[in-house]
C-alpha cells in the first residue's frame, strides 16, 4: 500500500481556468517561520508606543505638577492644547514683574524691584519701565506708603492667607496703575532665590557691564544648597569688573542688588540689562520648545516664582517676545534726574520720591506714548572712547539711547586724548543740546552734516 503523503495547493489567479497549483513543503516551512517574524516586530513596536506614550504623559504630569507650584490658578492637561488671546489694551500686554527678597530676609515680600514690561502686538515691540522703590504713593485701602510696600500689604492681609502670593499682586497691579495710568494684565513675582536658581539652571547669562562695580557693603547673604536663602550680619564685598561678563546665578543676583555705591536708578538699569540677557539666553538655547528642560526649570524654581498667566497665555506670549528686535527694545528708568526726571526726592525724616509735577500726569504720558516718543530725532550720534578707561562709551551711548537718541556706533578711539571732542553736525538739534550740557568741557567742532561724533577723553569721568 503506497504511503499517503498530505498535498497542499494554492490557487493561481492569473490563469483563466484558476488552475490549482501544488505548494512544495520548502514552501510552506518558510511560511511557518515568516508569520512569528512578522508578528515579533508589530509587538515591539507596540511596546516602543507604549513607552513613548508613557514617557509624554510623564513629562505632561511633571509639567503640570511644576507649573502648578508657579502659576496662581491650577491647570489640567487639556490647558496645554488650548488656544487663547492673550488680554490687551489698544494692542498692547502690560506686565508687572516684581522682585522680591522672599523667606528669611528680613522684608522678604517688599518689592524693591518694580518693572513694567509693556508689548506691543503689532510689531513686536517691547518697552522696559522701572519704577523706584521709593516712591511715595496712594495704596488701596492702606494710606499712602512707598510703593514698594504694596505687595507685602496684600500678602500680609489676614483675609489672603489662603492666596497670599497673589493678593499681594493684585494689590501691587492696582496700586502701579495709578502711577502709569494704564492696566496691569498680568504679573510676575520672583524672589532672591528663584532668580539665582534661573540663571544657573540657564548655564548663566552675558551681561554688558558698563562701569567697575565696588561695593564694599553688599550684605552677607547666601542661597544655600537646598535652596534656600540665609540671612546673615556683616558684608561680603562685591567687586566685578567693567566689560563684557558671564554671570552664574550668585553674581548675577548680586549685580542686581548692589547699590550702596551706585544708586537704585542704577541698579534698575542693570535689572533691565538681565531680564534682556536671560531672554535671550533662553530663546538661544531652545528651552521654550523643550518640554522636559522647560519643566526641570519649572519644578526648581518651585514656589519662588509666581504668574497669573495661564499656559496658553505663556506659549502667546513667548511667540511674540522671541521676534522682538533686542536693539529696539525700549529702556526707561523713572528717576530724580535733574534734567529730565519726572521725580523729586523729599526727606522728611524718612526719605521719599515724588511726581515733580504734583501728580502722576506727566509719568502717565510718558507711559502711554512711550512706542510712539522713542526717536526724538534722525541725527546719527558715534560714541568714541578715548578715555583709556574700559567702558565708559558704553555708559555714555546708553544713557542717549535712554533718552531717545539715535546711537548708531560704539567704538574704542585708536588714540586716547586728553579732552572731550563732540564733532557737530546736527547743530540747535536736542541731542546736540543734551550732548553739551553733558560735556560742558568738550571742544565744539563742526562735523559731518546730520553725524554727532563724540570723542570722549580723559576728562570724562562718567555721569
């Protein structure tokens, strides 16, 4: 009896009749071994998915839980995804950012740094307003006081105790409108510690330092190394050099504190000069468009940092500020000058700043006109330094651009002189005025029609 042995047949399409074709066993053990192959690597696909999945929704969650320590209203998943308008004014966001000492300085919730960031939408333009500590202001239910008081009022507040980072805003926001005359929208607040911690988490930033920093009586302070801030007695000189400087996070907080030897109208400009350099700093290293370093930042600034903007308000804002012209940024200190300050100073017993004017009117059109009165003229002014002393074309050709002037060049003279020199060619114009009555001892000499070339010699000791 002949062995029966099974056959197998597949059907051939291609032949009209559909004939029916033998499969040889070589064929169909390759079959065999192809379908678990196949089915090996959808599962590890599958697994590499599911990983992936896991991996965002952890990141998603760190987020969330970091962001919830910052912002002053918690967020859900569902918030990262959704679009909103970020609030204005005539085209324009104004945010108050308030720097504070925080936990275990004495004074740790007075805001001795106030600045107005206005941004306006159309073009991208930003405006940097400083406003003293020491001005002397109506505040909402409390009398008047220096405005630096406001927030630690509203912190103070029994009522808050449950929101007291964000009453203390809120009543600072109120109180700031009445000076500038225009609505606060949002607000940030950052203490001594969440400062530091942002600018060594940022790899430190590049600052322009315009003159030698000398201050023997910078107090002896320190962030510790779990992150809190000690208090101590006694000074710990702060000494840093003129020129182009990277600042870790130490330095960085002391160049934004020291005043004994300078003044708060300096320290407000060099405030300025940071909050430029850590903006540009974060938008050169990507961060913004990196969830997870974004969120290791987040998660150690912890409670040191607070905002009432919500995500999307965030990513809207930060599309809008990373195309704004750093060149064109618009830099204000409202100060005592006597010149052009809008302020005087009082003493009576305690010292205070007040309008010069009686009342706010002439901060509040400052404020309101400051995109439209940023070029008081077309004169282009150089800045040559002869001095032999590092940095003070810098200093001189930013307080022009203060003022409105059109700098155009800043450069080192190839010889050092030993008198001022202003080449005029935009003469009876105001930068001419100002430039005079800046160097009342510099020769006059005619120049190139529309140039003001300034040489600044020996006897310029800086303002």
């Amino acid at each position: 009896m002949k062995s029966m042995r099974k056959r197998y047949y597949h059907f051939n399409h291609r032949d009209s009749i559909h004939k029916v074709e033998p499969v040889s066993s070589a064929q169909l053990e390759k079959g065999k071994r192809a379908r678990p192959k196949r089915s090996l690597v959808k599962f590890i696909l599958l697994v590499l998915l599911l990983v992936f999945l896991v991996m965002i929704s952890y990141v998603a969650y760190s987020s969330i839980s970091a962001a919830n320590n910052v912002l002053s209203d918690n967020i859900k998943i569902s918030d990262i995804f959704n679009k909103s308008t970020l609030k204005q004014t005539d085209g324009v966001t104004n945010i108050l950012l308030l720097g504070k000492g925080g936990d275990n300085h004495s004074g740790g919730q007075l805001t001795d740094t106030i600045l107005l960031a206005r941004v306006r939408q159309s073009d991208k333009k930003i405006a940097l307003i400083s406003i003293p500590r020491d001005l002397l202001v109506q505040i909402p239910h409390d009398g008047k006081a220096k405005i630096n008081e406001a927030y630690a009022n509203g912190w103070n507040d029994e009522k808050n105790k449950d929101k007291k980072a964000d009453a203390g805003a809120k009543l600072a926001s109120q109180t700031v409108e009445s000076v500038v005359g225009v609505s606060i929208h949002y607000y940030v607040t950052v203490d001594f510690v969440g400062f530091k911690e942002l600018v060594d988490e940022l790899g430190g930033v590049t600052v322009y330092v315009d003159r030698d920093i000398n201050d023997p009586y910078y107090p002896k302070d320190t962030v510790t190394a779990n992150g809190g801030f000690q208090e101590s007695t006694g000074y710990s000189p702060f000494y840093l050099k003129a020129g182009r400087q990277v600042l870790n996070g130490s330095t960085a907080l002391k160049y934004a504190r020291s005043r004994e030897t300078t003044s708060d109208f300096d320290r407000a400009k060099r405030q300025q000069k940071l909050l430029l350099a850590i903006k540009e700093k974060t938008l050169s290293l990507g961060i913004l468009a990196n969830p997870v370093k974004l969120s290791e930042i987040i998660n150690t600034l912890g409670s040191h940092i607070k905002t009432n903007m919500n995500i999307a308000e965030m990513k809207e804002l930060v599309n809008l500020i990373k195309e704004a012209d750093q060149n064109q940024v618009i830099n204000k200190v409202i100060d005592n000058n006597p010149q052009d300050g809008l302020l005087v100073s009082e003493n009576d017993g305690s010292y205070y700043l007040v309008p010069k004017a009686g009342s706010f009117i002439e901060v509040q059109k400052l404020v309101k006109n400051i995109f439209e009165t940023t070029t008081v003229e077309t004169a282009e002014i150089e800045v040559f330094n002869g001095s032999g002393v590092s940095g003070l074309a810098n200093q001189f050709a930013q307080d022009l651009k203060e003022k409105g002037f059109n700098v155009t060049k800043i450069e080192t003279n190839k010889d050092i002189v030993a008198k001022s020199v202003v080449y005029d060619g935009a003469n009876n114009s105001s930068a001419s005025s100002y430039i005079k009555s800046c160097l009342k001892g510099a020769e006059i000499k005619s120049g190139q029609e529309g140039i003001i070339k300034i040489i600044l010699g020996k006897d310029y000791v800086g303002s």
